[in-house]
C-alpha cells in the first residue's frame, strides 16, 4: 500500500512539475510577444515622428499630417494596453489633440515650393516623400484612410517628388551650362524634360518648366552648332597651312 501512495505522489508531482514548466513557458511566451510587439509600436512612432519633423519645410496639406498623428496615435494606444504608464497616456492625449487640430483643417497643401540647399538635404527630401507614399498606402490599406483620400495625397506627393527632381536636375544642369560643360547641361535638361513629360496629368509647373527647357535645349543646340563649326573652321585652317607647307617651294640656298 505504501508503495502506491508513494507512486502516486510521484506521478503527481511530475505532472505538477509538467504543468509548472508549461505555464512558465506559457508566460515566457506571453512576455517575448508582449516585448516583440512593444518594440514593434515603438518603431512605427519613432518612424512617424521623424516623418512629421520632416514635412515641416515641405508643401504637404494638413489633412496628410493628422493622418500621420492618427497613426502615431494608433501604436501608443496598442502600447498603453501592454504597458500602461502615465507617460504613454500624456503622449495619448497630446497625440490625440495633434491629430484633431490637423485633420479639422481643411486647408489643401501650399503650392509653394523650395528645392533643399544642399544635395545631402535633397536625399532626405526625396526620401521623406517616398516614406510618406509608403506609409499612405499602408494606412490605407488597413482602411484607416477612404480612396478618394489617399488618392487625392498620394497624387501631391507623387507631383512633389516629380518637382524635387525635376528642379535636382535643373540645378545641375545650370551649374554645368555655368561652366560652359554643354553635353552635360543637355544631358540634365532632357532627363528633366521626359520626367515631366511622363506625367499623366500636365498642370501650370508643368508646362512652365518644359518651355523653360525646351529654350534652354535650343540655346544649348545652337551653341553645340557654333562650337562644332568653329571646329570646322579651325581645323579646315590647319589642315589648309598644312598643305600651304607641303607645296611651297623650296627656298634655294
């Protein structure tokens, strides 16, 4: 009898020991996902965060803006329900406040536009529109944002990143005509021209800029012709006091 109850305690606490080991790692399981998702949030705002501080120098209507607080917002939200601070919630209620201030503003995007000084500032212009394409069809996607919406913003920015390499080019191609390189300068103005040629609606930058170009190309064009034939010419001259020297006659001496 004794060594029943003796084998049954053991089994019990076997399957004690089991049913410890499983909640543990049950918990473990629980606190890696709760890690892995806090950090996944954490990204999104960081992200979201350093795109809104960037659209501050950048023709973007209000109504994109709220859709980037609305997004911050969402990961707070999802962070406070894994770990809830007094922190997380000021952030709440300031990230709601921001994001009710944007998208109650009607106000379209500014038509004004200011190419970046310097080309490391125009890289992280033309990359801070493509994350905001990115993070647009995304939020779309999720159905935070309607259609029209997102095709309205997602046609601004595509015209805004068309303008920053566009006017990248143009910029280019005016230093080189200032140091007299032509085939460069061409090079910039035509790669210029298709890019707002590719566009499939033409509006008032659009046409200014190409008529813009096309009386640069025929200056630079006209140039090319002059410089080719001044080359003619020169070379013609040389090859004539060439030939001068071979029949001259000969001096008697």
């Amino acid at each position: 009898m004794s060594y029943a109850i003796i084998i049954i305690l053991i089994v019990a606490l076997l399957i004690a020991a089991i049913f410890i080991n499983a909640v543990q790692q049950h918990r473990q399981k629980q606190e890696a996902e709760r890690r892995t998702e806090l950090a996944k949030q954490r990204g999104v705002v960081d992200e979201t965060e350093s795109v809104i501080a960037a659209t501050v120098n950048m023709p973007v209507s209000s109504r994109l803006i709220g859709v980037l607080h609305n997004r911050a917002l969402n990961a707070l939200r999802v962070m406070n329900e894994y770990a809830g601070t007094s922190e997380l919630k000021n952030r709440i209620n300031n990230t709601e406040q921001a994001a009710a201030a944007a998208l109650s503003d009607d106000s379209s995007a500014p038509s004004e536009f200011t190419l970046p000084d310097n080309d490391k500032m125009i890289i992280q212009y033309i990359q801070a529109v493509k994350k905001l394409r990115i993070i647009l069809r995304s939020e779309h996607s999720k159905g935070q944002i309607d259609s029209k919406v997102f095709l309205d913003e997602d046609k601004q920015l595509e015209r805004l990143q068309v303008k920053v390499n566009v006017e990248t080019l143009i910029k280019r191609g005016r230093a080189a005509l200032q140091t007299n390189m032509l085939g460069s300068a061409r090079q910039y103005f035509e790669k210029a021209k298709i890019a707002l040629e590719n566009q499939n609606t033409q509006d008032d930058y659009s046409s200014t800029k190409l008529a813009q170009l096309n009386e640069w190309l025929n200056e630079i064009q006209s140039n090319l012709k002059n410089v080719n034939a001044q080359d003619r010419a020169k070379k013609q001259e040389e090859e004539r006091d060439e030939l001068d020297e071979l029949f001259a006659p000969k001096k008697k001496w």
